[in-house]
C-alpha cells in the first residue's frame, strides 16, 4: 500500500512540475512568436542590460532570460514525466499479461474437463446404443442431426450398426451413410 502511495505522489509531483515547466515553455514561445509577428511593437516586458564584454550585443528581456534559464529544467521535467508514465504502463501490461496467463491456463484445465466429461459420455451413450433393441435404437437415431448420428454409429460394433440402419427409413439411412463414409475418410486423413 506504501509502494502504491510513494508511486502515486510521486507521479503526482512530476505532472506538476511537468505541467508549470510546460506552461512556462508556452508563454516564453507565445511571447517570441509575438516578438517575431510585429517587431516594430515594443515588448510590454522590461528590457535589461545584460552585461556583457561586446557592446554590440542585442539585449534580452527578462522573460527571454527566463525562458534560456528554464528551457533545459523543462525538458528534464517533460522526460521525467514520460519516463514515469512508461514505467507505470510497463507495470498495468505486466499485470494483464499475468492475468490472461492466469485465465488461459484456467480455460485449458477447464477444456481438458471437458474433453474427458464428453470422451467418457461418448463412451457410455455408445455402450447404451450396442446393447439397445435395434427399432428402439433407429427411433432415437432419427431424432439426432445426421452428424451426431453418424458419429455414433461409426462407433458402434458393425453387426449393431448395420442392424439399426436396417430398421431406419430408407432414405435417412443413406444421408447417415455419406456421412459415415465421409467422417471415416476424414479420420483416416483422406477427403471423400
């Protein structure tokens, strides 16, 4: 929690002092974009002599003087300030790459569950259908998809199959065929 709160105030200085640093820089620019719009105009600010060894020198007024002292603390301040929002946005991805970490490996352990819920109810449904009567069988085979169908009777013993197929309309059985023919031919690596 004292990590958080030294973060936080510091981050909170930096903008500050970013933020006056920033505004002092405006105002010096906008004051010699001024100067440079309308040189006749004399400067409002109070022009001071600068000591000097040439005579010759043009002289500076107090908020050019200011501007050539503060230039390099604004550009301190101004990288200051970015190098302590990239830390800040270094840490927030850090944290949600950790948390996607922690979600992906919950969504595979929950996948593999799964897996092996629905390997083990396959293997139960298709021990209920090989030992069913093959007109009981056929009837619930007809209400399925084809696919969900042809799936369970490819898993079947072939004298189970082929007798259920026997007892389901005509038509029905040939569509269940293809398929059967087609997922057999997808599993051996082959396309129909």
């Amino acid at each position: 929690m004292n990590r958080i709160l030294l973060h936080s105030t510091l981050f909170w200085v930096l903008t500050v002092s970013a933020v006056t640093a920033f505004s002092n820089f405006a105002f010096c620019l906008d004051q010699k974009k001024a100067e440079a719009a309308d040189p006749a105009k004399p400067s409002e600010a109070k022009t001071l002599a600068m000591p000097s060894a040439a005579e010759g020198k043009p002289q500076m007024t107090d908020i050019q003087r200011f501007c050539l002292n503060n230039a390099a603390s604004a550009g301190d301040a101004r990288a200051a300030w970015q190098a302590a929002k990239l830390v800040e946005l270094e840490a927030q991805i850090k944290q949600r790459i950790a948390e996607l970490d922690a979600k992906r490996a919950e969504y595979e352990e929950w996948l593999k569950k799964r897996d092996e819920a629905l390997k083990k109810a396959e293997d139960g449904i298709v021990a209920i259908y090989s030992r069913m009567r093959p007109d009981a069988a056929a009837l619930q085979l007809s209400a399925m998809d084809d696919m969900m169908a042809a799936m369970l009777l490819t898993r079947l013993p072939p004298r189970t199959a082929s007798a259920i197929l026997n007892e389901i309309e005509p038509g029905r059985a040939a569509r269940l065929t293809n398929t059967m023919s087609g997922a057999n031919a997808m599993s051996d690596g082959k396309k129909s």
